[in-house]
C-alpha cells in the first residue's frame, strides 16, 4: 500500500513537471509576459487576498476548536482497505444498508463525511484569495490558471455538502436506529 502511495505520488508529480515544461515551452510569449494591471484591479484583488487570508485563517481556527480537523487527522477509517472504503461509501452516499460486520466502519465512514462540512469555509475562504491573486497577477496566464483553480474548487464544495448531507441521512436512518 506504501509503494503504491509514493508511486502515485511521483507520477503525479512528473505529470505536472511536464505539463509545466510543456506550458513554458509551447505557450506564446505575450501569455508569459508580465502585463499592466489597472489601480482599480490591483486594489479589489488585495482587498480579497486579504479578506481570503482571513477567512481561512479564522474558519480553520473554528473548525480546529470545534474538534472537525482532529478526526480528519487521527480517522479510524484510514486503516481501510481502499476498496472496501469505496464499497462502503457508495453504500452510505446512495442510503444502503450494510452487513451487521461493516456497521462500524460505515459509521465511521458516514461520520467522516458529515464532519468534512467544517471544512467548506475554509476552502470558501481559500477561493476568495485565489481570486484575489487573478486579480493581482501580472501575466495572462497566471491570471487564468487562478480563475481556473477557483472555478475548480468552487465547483467542489457543492459535492462535500451533498454528500454530507446524505451521510447524515444514513446515520439517521441505519446507524441511529438500531441503537
């Protein structure tokens, strides 16, 4: 399981060496050059870096005191087998019952699901600043590529609170119930 890690590890990180070799090679020269930003532009992309900054650093701190990060870090579900965890969260996402042996570990699961909600400000917080740093960047395309990573991260916080919202659905309904 290691080997497997680090494997993917280091090709995901070859992957993006090339596609950054690749974007400097072939990309045209004006998307690479510094361009002139306006006043106007350059003070809202400030002022949301540093409302992002903020919001990050206090929803994390809430998060942290509230106990959401200490399970993420210390999760019981991490021991696992990585297609059992699927299995089982397919199970708890479509609302299915599980076998009395898995009951734990879905719980486990379905509860880790509900406490990743915690983190939505903080990543909320985190697309305020990317968007500030677009605002801010000097080249085009430092510019899109920070658009493109709000646009991404934006378009992923919708799914954390679905799926929250079905776990805590299946802990009502499966775990809740038969105790």
């Amino acid at each position: 399981m290691r080997r497997r890690r680090i494997t993917l590890i280091v090709v995901a990180l070859v992957v993006l060496l090339a596609m950054g070799l690749a974007v400097a090679v072939c990309a045209p020269v004006e998307l690479l050059e510094p361009s002139s930003a306006s006043a106007a532009r350059e003070a809202v992309g400030l002022v949301l870096v540093i409302a992002g900054l903020v919001t990050v650093v206090v929803t994390g701190v809430r998060a942290r005191r509230a106990g959401a990060l200490r399970l993420v870090w210390n999760s019981p579900t991490a021991t696992i087998p990585r297609e059992r965890r699927r299995r089982l969260l397919a199970r708890v996402r479509r609302d299915l019952p599980v076998v009395a042996e898995e009951q734990e570990d879905a719980g486990a699961l379905a509860d880790s699901l509900v406490r990743q909600v915690a983190m939505v400000p903080v990543y909320g917080g985190f697309v305020v600043y990317v968007l500030g740093q677009s605002l801010v960047a000097s080249s085009v395309f430092s510019r899109w590529s920070a658009l493109l990573a709000a646009v991404v991260i934006t378009a992923a916080l919708p799914l954390v609170v679905r799926d929250a919202r079905r776990a805590r659905r299946w802990l009502a309904r499966h775990l809740l119930t038969e105790n």
